[in-house]
C-alpha cells in the first residue's frame, strides 16, 4: 500500500494544458493517487485521447474540457465547468503555457498580449475563479507551473522570463492570503523536460546544451514532474507554501 501522506483519494484535481507533456504526467500522477481529475486544454480531441490514457488501468473518472485560456470568458466558463462535474475542485494545476521567443527590441504589442494573457492572466482567472470553494472547504492545493526561466533568464524570453517570474511572485501573495483557509500555492519551476514545447523550439546544438548544463547530464522525462506535484498536492506537502520548487536535474546551480 502506498504511503497515506500521497494519497489522493476523494480529492478533485483540474490540470490545464493537461491534453500531453507535463499538464498529462501530472495529471497522470495525480490519477494513479487516486484522485478524479479534470483536463482541459484547446482540443477535444487530443483531450480524449490523453483521457483514457491517463485513466488506463484505474478506477478513477478522468475528465476533460475544452478551454482556450486566451480567453478570459472560456477561463471563469471552465472554472464553473469544472466545479460542476467534479463536484469542486480542491487541487488546481495552472500548467498551460505558451513560449513565442522574441528579443526585447522586437516583441511585438501581438505576442507580448497573447503570452500574457495565457501564461499569466489566466492564471489569476482561474485561482481566483476557483478559491471561493477552497476556502469553504478550508482545504486547497494551487501549483503554478513557472519554470528555471522564471529564478533566471535567457536570451529572445522576455515575456516568457516575464511571467514565469510573475507567477512566483502570484503564489507568494496569494499564499499569504490564502494560508490562514488551509490552502497552500507553490510554484514548481521545470527545467528541461522532453516535451512539444522545447521539442519545436530547440535545435539539436540547444538540446545537447542543455543536457550538457544538467548535472544529471540528460534532459527529463514529463513524468519526473509527477512526483514534485504530488508532493505540493497532497497531505506530504501540508507545511509548504509561498515556495518556487526548482526541478531542473541541477541546471540552476551549474553557473560557470
Ligand atoms: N517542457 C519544458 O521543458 C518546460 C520547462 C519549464 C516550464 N515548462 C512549462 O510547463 C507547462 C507545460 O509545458 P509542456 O512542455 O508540457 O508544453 P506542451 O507540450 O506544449 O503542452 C502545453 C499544454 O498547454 C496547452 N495550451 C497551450 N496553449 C493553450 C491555450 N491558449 N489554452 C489552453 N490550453 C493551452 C496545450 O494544448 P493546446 O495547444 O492543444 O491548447 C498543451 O496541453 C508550460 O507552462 C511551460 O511553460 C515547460
């Protein structure tokens, strides 16, 4: 049996961007502790697909919801969607992202909006959409997904660094409002982990670098960012709050 300290059971997860990479490992994670999870990103199909994926072998209901996070109506729409068919939503994963590199001299107005509002704005939508509950509950678990970029910087990401950056500070604040409900908000900050994401925008030169600055030498696979998020998610992380955990295979402190 595993330990009571991770288990999930009777709780309701909704993980955004949870259609592949490391929105499905977590949600993945999450499933195998035993909780009802709810996913979401902009589509269906590729929704479907990772739903039964991630429930394959187990009991739990493993929902999905299609949700475009660029959008603030469709952000507070999925926030009482998933409410209703959870019946509450007691662990919230803001995991969808978006990275548009562009160098701070040729950010344009377009995608400086399109990346905050996704990365960022969403972010808030959503907590503040679905806090109201936990707090009734007294009980609630908020995990942005920042990144290394969000602790350190690196060239053409800007908006990226930005709101990555902002999200530590999001969680800060908000874990002191939201403490004294038992409700705790960290920040996991990946480093590289084998996803689309990095997949289309590194060339195989970038990629072995940044092995290379890893100290475990290798890139990660999305399901090592399941076992940091089941910490922050369940009864194991009780005490930790306010934090921006870095799960990078030691790139961060490789600085010269
Ligand atoms: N992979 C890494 O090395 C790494 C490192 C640090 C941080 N991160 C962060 O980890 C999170 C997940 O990244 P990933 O690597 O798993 O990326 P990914 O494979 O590209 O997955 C991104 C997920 O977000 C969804 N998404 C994107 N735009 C959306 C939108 N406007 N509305 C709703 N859903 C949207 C995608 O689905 P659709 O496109 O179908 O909507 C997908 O489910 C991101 O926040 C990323 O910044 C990743």
């Amino acid at each position: 049996m595993s330990s009571p300290l991770f288990d999930l059971t009777g709780k309701r997860a909704l993980i955004t961007g949870g259609s592949r990479g490391l929105g499905k490992a977590m949600a993945r994670g999450f499933a195998e502790a035993g909780a009802q999870v709810m996913i979401s990103s902009r589509s269906a199909e590729e929704l479907q697909a990772a739903a039964a994926e991630i429930a394959e072998g187990l009991t739990v209901r493993v929902e999905w919801s299609v949700a475009d996070m660029a959008d603030r109506a469709q952000v507070r729409a999925l926030a009482a969607e998933a409410e209703a068919r959870l019946g509450g939503v007691d662990i919230l994963v803001n995991n969808a992202g978006i990275n548009n590199p562009q160098a701070i001299d040729e950010i344009t107005d377009e995608v400086w909006d399109k990346n905050v509002e996704v990365d960022l704005t969403s972010v808030m939508g959503l907590t503040r959409a679905l806090v109201p509950g936990m707090k009734a509950r007294r009980w609630g678990r908020i995990i942005h997904i920042s990144s290394v970029l969000g602790v350190g910087g690196r060239l053409k990401r800007n908006v990226y660094c930005a709101c990555k950056a902002a999200l530590i500070g999001l969680a800060r604040a908000s874990a002191l409002d939201l403490g004294p409900y038992g409700i705790t908000v960290n920040c996991l900050c990946p480093g590289p982990f084998l996803t689309d994401m990095p997949g289309k925008l590194l060339n195989d030169e970038e990629k072995k670098y940044f092995a290379d600055r890893t100290a475990l030498k290798r890139w990660a696979s999305p399901r090592e960012l399941a076992g940091p998020a089941l910490l922050l998610a369940s009864e194991a992380g009780s005490y930790i709050t306010g934090e921006a955990l870095v799960v990078d295979g030691g790139a961060a402190i490789n600085t010269l």
